[in-house]
C-alpha cells in the first residue's frame, strides 16, 4: 500500500503499529490483500507473497474467528 495524503498515511501508520491483527480480503474470492505485522506474526507469516497466497475463511473456525 502506497498512500497519497496525509491522512492515508496517519491511517497506515496507526494499522501497522496495531498490536491486533488488522486484515483486508478481498470480498469476492477472500484473498487477502493485507496483514499487518501482528497479523503476520501471529500467522507466522514472513512476507507479502505469503500473505498473498492465503485466503481469509482460513482465518475462521466454526465458532467465529
């Protein structure tokens, strides 16, 4: 994500400096499009490409997430 404003980059800033898992999917096929650095260390995730390659409903249980 590049923002372009001020605003844009405050909101960045704040969601990746979340120590909760902030994610973004996308609504239609569930690839995620985002994680933040809590989400991937909480995943176990080490890069973009990894985040990429996963699907949000593997982030559900069947009790919720």
């Amino acid at each position: 994500m590049k923002p372009e404003t001020a605003e844009a980059r405050m909101l960045l800033s704040a969601i990746e400096h979340a120590q909760n898992m902030v994610a973004l999917a996308d609504y239609d096929t569930g690839r995620l499009r985002y994680l933040n650095p809590a989400g991937m260390q909480l995943m176990g995730l080490t890069d973009e490409a990894a985040v990429a390659a996963r699907w949000a409903p593997e982030f559900f249980t069947d009790v919720g997430f």
